[in-house]
C-alpha cells in the first residue's frame, strides 16, 4: 500500500523536482544571486529530511577546528519560538534556540552558538569575531555562497528510491551533490561489505566526481544522569523516549544491552508538554521491576529540561552519541581536506 501511494504521487514528484531544478539553475546563472564572504564558512547539510547525523557531523567539525580557529556555530534553530538573530548560552532552553544549538552549547561552552533563519544576516553578526564559521543544515540556502559543503546521505537511503517530495524524503536534487567538496554516508554498518561501497560510490559519482566520499557510524556512549554521572543500562527495564526522525537503530542499540525496552516515541523536535510529562511517568510508574531507567537522546534532552524537577526521584539519563569514521585513513584525509582549504583562506583573511 505504502509503495502504491508512493508511485501514485510522483507526478506531483516531478512538478516539485522541477521547481527545485529551475531554482538551482537561476543561482548557478547568477541570475538569483549568492553572497559570499571574507571569513571561511563550512556548511553541513543534507538533500533528504532530518535523521541523517547533521549534529553529530557539526560537533565533529567544531572539535576538529576549535583549537586551532576561533570558531562559531550558525543553526536555523528549528521549532523555536524566537525570530531573528539570537546567541545560545549555556541557561537559553530548548523553546527559545531549538534543541541542537543549545546541545551544541552546552556541549562547548566556549564556542559561539546561534540561530538565525537569515544565514546570511546571521554571518554579518558573527563574522567580525570569528574566524570560520560553520552552518548547521544550510545546504539549501542558496542565497549564501559557503567556502565549504559537507554533504550526508543516510546508508539506509539507498536502499530505497530517491525521489524528492510527496513521493520521496528527499527535499533537493541528486544532481545538487555536485556542490559538495566532502561526501559523507552516515549511519552505516560498522563492518561494510566492499560491496556495498561500491554500489554507493557508483552512484555519487553519477553527480560529483571529485568530491571526498568517506563512511561513518554512530559511536554510543555511556548514558549520562542529570549529576552527570556515568550510568548502566545492563539489567534494567528502560523506558526510551525518543522525538527524533529515525529512532530505530537506537532501540536496537539501547534493546542489545538492556533487560526490557518500552519505547515512548514523539515526532521529531516534539515540544513537550505537561501531558507528555505524565505519560512519560506512568510508563515509567507502571513498571514492577526494580531496576528501570527513563533514558533519552541528548537532544531530546534539552527539550526534557524545563522538566525535571517532575523526575524527582525517577531515575533519568541521556545517551550521548558521536561521529566515528569506518576507517582511520578517510578521517586523516576528511581532517587535511579540510584544514588545507581553511588555511589558505584564513591566511588570506
């Protein structure tokens, strides 16, 4: 039924793929124009929607950079309630920034973090001040000609058929991987087959030739308590809250090490309310065995935080995650492609 509605709506497919083809082309004529500027910028994004690792990528780019550039983060800030230009601190909530700038903050307190829908306004801000500055899910704004383009595929992405809205997940063009100077496949096997590769790197090559294609997985860390210290998910009943786009590999992961799992699930970026509080708790209340944990994502959990003085007593962590590279050589040659360019750049700057 899912495949039927699938091919029912590509010829609203091809409409839209064709007002996206006829956008990309007015910016590459020039006759939309792009603004370019004198401080390095270095944009992670994606052609499909959410759940393809952008965060874990930027966190991985900004611990790449920090010592050596004075750096800052520029996000969107999706779903909060402010507008404009606004700079995330360590005590902003999830509402007013959105919820991966501000785990981006409090992940490094010493970097600049904002939000700005105006990318281009928001490096006017920023520039001044910074060195390089990297753009979280920025790969559609055309209107800013960025230094750099990181561009992540989903492993899972392949195995299905790339069509672009309603029929697809994907919000631009295969063709638009041209711009990327680093491809990265995120969310992959940790042992890929080479033919699997193989079959992915003939694809991309379909549209850009020259970029760096590299492989990367999802590193789990230990699950962090709101004292921040280490907790264990062995032999406990866990009640997995999750609004994210993609929960499943981290059910799978979380259900590998843990007793039980009941799975509370929201959309992704869910606001949570009073209501989801409550049934967060009676899920949590409802469990006989002894040994249970009320476990998260931590971006989840910066939404969770104006909360938790109704967890008192209930046991609450979130899982921290990372970006790690399937093989070492690709991470040396994703860090010197990256460094080379920046550094002829900032010289000149």
């Amino acid at each position: 039924m899912r495949n039927s509605l699938r091919y029912l709506l590509l010829p609203f497919s091809v409409l839209y793929g064709l007002i996206v083809w006829v956008r990309n082309r007015l910016y590459d004529a020039g006759i939309l124009s792009s603004q370019s500027f004198s401080t390095p910028t270095i944009v992670i994004g994606n052609l499909a929607v959410g759940g393809t690792g952008k965060s874990p990528m930027t966190e991985f780019v900004a611990s790449l950079l920090r010592k050596q550039y004075k750096i800052a983060i520029l996000s969107r800030g999706y779903g909060r309630s402010t507008r404009g230009f606004f700079e995330v601190t360590v005590s902003s909530s999830a509402r007013e920034v959105g919820d991966e700038p501000l785990q981006f903050k409090n992940k490094f307190p010493d970097i600049t973090v904002a939000v700005c829908e105006d990318r281009c306004k928001g490096i006017k801000k920023l520039e001044k001040d910074h060195e390089v500055i990297i753009l979280d899910d920025a790969y559609q704004h055309r209107r800013l000609s960025a230094l750099f383009h990181i561009l992540l595929f989903d492993f899972q992405s392949f195995e299905q058929p790339m069509f672009v809205f309603p029929a697809g997940n994907f919000r631009d063009l295969l063709l638009e991987a041209k711009r990327a100077q680093i491809i990265a496949i995120t969310k992959c096997p940790l042992f890929l087959p080479i033919e699997a590769k193989m079959r992915i790197e003939r694809k991309i090559r379909q549209y850009n030739k020259k970029a760096l294609l590299v492989f990367t997985h999802i590193n789990y860390f230990d699950p962090i308590d709101r004292k921040g210290r280490h907790v264990s998910l062995q032999d406990k009943h866990i009640v997995l809250v999750t609004g994210i786009a993609k929960p499943q590999p981290l059910i799978d992961y979380v259900s590998r090490r843990a007793n039980i799992v009941t799975h509370v699930s929201f959309t992704d970026h869910h606001q949570f309310n009073m209501s989801d509080i409550d049934h967060i708790l009676t899920s949590y209340q409802s469990i006989s065995y002894p040994q249970k944990l009320i476990l998260t994502t931590e971006k989840d959990y910066q939404r969770l935080k104006p909360f938790i003085q109704h967890f008192t007593g209930v046991e609450l962590a979130y899982l921290p995650i990372g970006l790690q590279f399937n093989d070492a050589v690709q991470r040396q040659l994703f860090s010197s492609a990256l460094n080379q360019i920046l550094t002829s750049s900032v010289n000149q700057h």
